[in-house]
C-alpha cells in the first residue's frame, strides 16, 4: 500500500487534487488529507480518504509528520494540495523505486489548474533536475541559503537516463518507502521551521548517509505555480523561515555532525560538478566556515 499524504492550509485546489490522485491511483493506496486551521466540505466520499483536521493551523512539517504517524503504507508519497498526477502513477513509482535508502522524485510539469491539464508550451518544463544555489548568492532572502533552482543544462545533458541522481529538489512531492522514512527521522520544525526547507532537510540527510535523491521520467506531476494570481496556503510569515535559512546553510555546509554520516559536503558537491554558481567549490565552503554560525546559538 501507498500512503499519500497531502497538507493543506487554506488551499484552492485541494478538492480537484484529492479527485485527481484517487482517480489515476491503479494500486493499493490510502490518502491522508491534513486540514491544517480549516475546513473544506467537498472533498469526495471514497472509502480510502481520510481526513486529519487541525483546529488551529500546526504548519506543513507537523501535518506531514501527523499523517505519516497514521498511515499505514509501506510507502509514503507527499504531495502538495494543488497537483495533478500521471495515469497510474503510484505503481509507476514502486517500479522505479530500487533501494530503501533512495527519494524518488517523479518529473515535474507546470499545472494550469483552471483547465486541469499540464501546460506543455513552457519550455522550463519538464523540470528533471535541481541544484543547490551558491549560498552566499542573495535569492529573495535577507540571509544565505542552499536554494533548490531548476538545472535545465543537466535536463538536456542526460535526456536519456531514465532514472537519475538529482541533487535537490523543490519539494511538492516525494516518495520514500517506510524504511527510508524511519531511517531520516521525522521533519525537523524546530530548527527549519514549519515551512522552509523540506526538500534540503531530507535529501541532504539522505546524500550525506550514503543513500540518494533520484528522479524519475517515466511518471510525471503538475505542479501549480502559484505566483500572485493564486498566493500560498502555508504562508512564510511567522514560519520561522530566515534563522531556518540560515541554520541549513550552516549546518550543511560546515559538516555538522551527522548520524551515519559517510559523505562531506565537498564531496557530493563534486559528485555532481560543475553546478551552476560553485564557481569554486573549495573557496565558497571555505567561506562558509568562515562566516556562517548557528542562528540559534545551540548545539544542532
């Protein structure tokens, strides 16, 4: 069985996603929507729904957490509230899914969610790969951070591998088995916030143990961009999202003790070079044990 969790806070596309998911399902799934702070009313009746309701909003980290805890699945997919997803997806998955140990990230498309349907004239789409940005390269924060940005380079380089290593991610969906849930440990909210970061938390814990991030090209997502027509459901302010920027830099980057670790930093970087913005790898992690500390001045 599949659990497919999906937390959603105040979102406009939930009802279309959940229709989604349980419609192009061809397997054995459990889906565990986390109404975070809210209540919506049309969700369909099907036998394998189930609802968590929040009476106040707990934010993303602590719903995903929540649902893992009751579902029962020996995989876990999480999805964002507002996706579209491949015909028979979930076994699609399981197929390419080869090691407890792996992240599979299904390819991305852009979701025009008032049509339903994938938009296949933008060409930043499919979305195959992502990179950590450079981290002390400002991207929309007052702080340094490891970014997932979308590597359209690799995307055309290796257009042939099927399934492949992505170093990170963007975060709206992912697929682990039980194991490999166990084995990362919950969602951290204590020190990456409720929001930020979800992706770099678990593929970089997953990278630096001697497991992988890989993508797969043979099932596919729509994602919704949400822009300003559409806003957020979880919303950054109040996330704790600048010290967890600045946390993650930190602790990555420096090679903070880790738990099993079998990999620095330096070396998945080189695993994977060269990546746009890592001009010089060695002088930027230089820089990092420098310059960068531990926002909350305790031990991680």
């Amino acid at each position: 069985m599949i659990s497919i969790i999906i937390p959603s806070r105040n979102e406009r596309f939930l009802v279309p996603t959940v229709r989604d998911v349980l419609a192009k399902a061809r397997g054995d799934v459990e889906v565990i929507v986390v109404l975070d702070g809210y209540w919506e009313h049309d969700l369909p009746e099907d036998p394998r729904l189930k609802i968590l309701h929040h009476g106040a909003p707990h934010g993303m980290r602590a719903a995903i957490n929540a649902a893992v805890a009751m579902s029962r699945g020996q995989y876990l997919l999480k999805a964002d509230a507002h996706t579209m997803w491949d015909d028979g997806f979930d076994l699609k998955l399981v197929a390419d899914y080869h090691e407890d140990n792996w992240i599979l990230i299904p390819r991305r498309y852009a979701l025009e969610p008032e049509q339903w349907v994938i938009d296949e004239t933008n060409k930043k789409y499919p979305i195959d790969y992502h990179y950590l940005s450079e981290p002390f390269a400002k991207y929309g924060d007052s702080v340094p951070g490891l970014h997932g940005t979308a590597w359209t380079a690799r995307r055309e380089d290796r257009k042939h591998i099927e399934i492949d290593e992505e170093l990170a991610s963007q975060g709206s969906a992912w697929f682990v088995s039980r194991k490999c849930w166990d084995w990362l440990g919950p969602q951290d909210a204590s020190l990456y916030g409720n929001f930020w970061f979800e992706n770099q938390e678990m593929s970089l814990k997953a990278w630096m143990r001697g497991g992988a991030q890989m993508v797969t090209k043979r099932t596919w997502y729509g994602h919704l961009y949400k822009g300003r027509r559409y806003g957020r459901g979880y919303s950054t302010a109040g996330m704790g999202h600048e010290a967890a920027t600045a946390f993650c830099a930190w602790f990555w980057l420096t090679d903070q003790p880790l738990k099993g670790r079998t990999r620095t930093m330096r070396q998945l970087l080189e695993r994977f070079a060269p990546i746009p913005t890592w001009t010089d790898i060695d002088a930027i992690l230089d820089r990092a044990r420098r310059e960068l500390t531990n926002p909350y001045q305790v031990a991680a």
